[in-house]
C-alpha cells in the first residue's frame, strides 16, 4: 500500500475544511427560519443579532394555523403534490418504457417533439393551457362545446392535469429503461409474456430508484406551485400553502413569527421525503453512473 505524503493529507484536510464551511453556509438561512419561528416577537430584531434564542417559544406556530385556514391550505397542497406524483410515475414510465423498449413509426421523431417542450418556458404556455382548462366540455358548468362555465379551473386537476405527463418524466424514465438489459425482454417473449406483463412485472420493479428519485423532483415541483395556483384558483378554499404564506404580509407589514413557522412546516415534507428515499435517490445516480 503505498504511504500517503503530508502534502496529500493537508490538500484532504483544506478540502473538506472548505465543504464544510460551504455546508455551514448553505444551511445558515434555514438555522435562522427555524430559531426565528422559536423566537418570542421581542427578540426576532433584538441588535445585536441573536443566534441563540433566549426563551424558545410555539406560539408562532400556532398563530400560523390560526391567523389563516393554514391547515386547509397544507392538505390542498398535498392533494396536489401527490396527484402529480401517481400521474408521472404511471404515465411517465409507460410512456418512457415504450419510447426506449418498442418500435413503432414516428418513435424517434415524436420523441424529439415532447423532449422540444423543455426548451418552451411556462410563463409562454400559460394563456393556452388557461384557454383549454377554462374551455374543457362537460366540466364547471360547461356544456359540450366548452361554453358557459369555468371548466376545470378551482378545481385540483387545473394544477395536475398541464403536468401529468412532463417532458422531464418521460424523457428521465426513458433514459433509465434505456439502462437495463436487453436480455431480460428477449427472454420474458420467449416466454410468451405480454408486453405489459414484461413492462410491469419485470422492468417496472427494476426501476425503484428512479422512480423514487422522480417522485422526489415531481412533488417538490408540485408542492411549490405558486404562480400558476394564482392563475387557476380565485377561490380561497383552494389556496395552496405557497400563497398561505402571503397572507402573513398585509398592510405593508410583515408578521415575521408566523411566517417563519409556516415556513418551517411548508419545508417539512420535502425535507422527509427526501430523507426516506434518499437511499433510492443515491442508487438511482450509482446506477445511471455505471451504465
């Protein structure tokens, strides 16, 4: 085993001094939304700054679920999120599996053509799809013809259904499928399975992490929506927790304790959905990687 140098353990040493510091840094304004929701009013603009909090306080939490109908906007948020996420995981990986594993006219061209959205910013796209949503038949009072009604606007599926199949699902998945044997397809034929049988019970187990890994993107997508929610829903019941947060500034002021803690609470899901699926997440990386 050849003997490491003290230049080489002094490069290992400043190296990760510096990720260190750089994770120090990175993790400062999220230390200081937590300690600023703990934080009696007093204390949040005492000078000089306090990183440590005198007296830990929860009433900036529950002022955060009772000044606004939080609660109803954390489940709409939710509902959403989880929506778009059982959408592009069966569609996208359907889709992806057939664009990498099947042959039919028009495949490279159609994918060249869904992959082309990427390259379209939203802020484009948005009076179209609000047309469409607005003029859907048969749904918000519409009739046949898309006249008389709202459609599917202040309803969940104005959020879910413009991202139900993304580009970024379809083409990630494909690239994944992309990844695996041939030999198990040619085998599972011989066999005489069905092509849905080879894709779901023998591709489709084999692609865990990166579905794990697309479910994470899609709900923090998901669960992030601010804009288009504007958009799509006049009714406060239907408010996601993103424009819940805007309530807690009024009359050019701002109620910075609550806002902290219903910060706090916004970032939790994502934070532990990443944790419990992080392993997924890592071997999805690995795995690309290798190939």
């Amino acid at each position: 085993m050849k003997k490491q140098t003290p230049y080489f353990y002094a490069r290992e040493t400043v190296f990760y001094a510096a990720l260190i510091a750089l994770a120090v840094f990175m993790l400062l304004p999220f230390y200081w939304m937590i300690i600023t929701s703990l934080k009696p009013n007093e204390d949040i603009f005492r000078d000089p700054i306090q990183w440590l909090p005198n007296r830990i306080t929860f009433e900036h939490y529950v002022s955060a679920f009772t000044l606004v109908p939080f609660g109803r906007y954390f489940f709409n948020s939710t509902i959403m999120a989880v929506m778009g996420v059982i959408s592009n995981l069966i569609l996208g990986s359907m889709a992806g599996y057939a664009f990498a594993r099947l042959r039919f006219a028009g495949k490279n061209w159609l994918f060249q053509l869904k992959l082309s959205s990427l390259l379209i910013p939203g802020i484009v796209t948005m009076i179209p799809t609000f047309i469409i949503l607005r003029s859907f038949p048969l749904a918000g009072g519409n009739n046949l013809l898309g006249q008389g009604g709202y459609g599917l606007l202040n309803s969940y599926w104005a959020v879910v259904l413009p991202g139900a199949a993304g580009a970024f699902a379809v083409f990630f998945m494909r690239q994944f499928f992309r990844t695996l044997p041939d030999d198990l397809m040619d085998a599972a034929r011989v066999d005489g399975a069905s092509e849905w049988t080879i894709f779901w019970r023998i591709y489709l187990p084999l692609c865990k992490p990166a579905l794990a890994t697309l479910g994470i993107f899609t709900f923090q997508g998901g669960w992030n929506v601010f804009l288009w929610a504007i958009i799509v829903f006049n009714d406060p019941n239907m408010a996601t927790v993103q424009m819940g947060l805007q309530a807690f500034t009024f009359n050019k002021q701002t109620d910075y304790g609550p806002l902290m803690a219903a910060n706090v609470v916004v970032s939790l899901p994502v934070i532990l959905i990443f944790i419990f699926a992080q392993r997924y997440f890592v071997q999805s990386i690995a795995f690309s990687g290798s190939k």
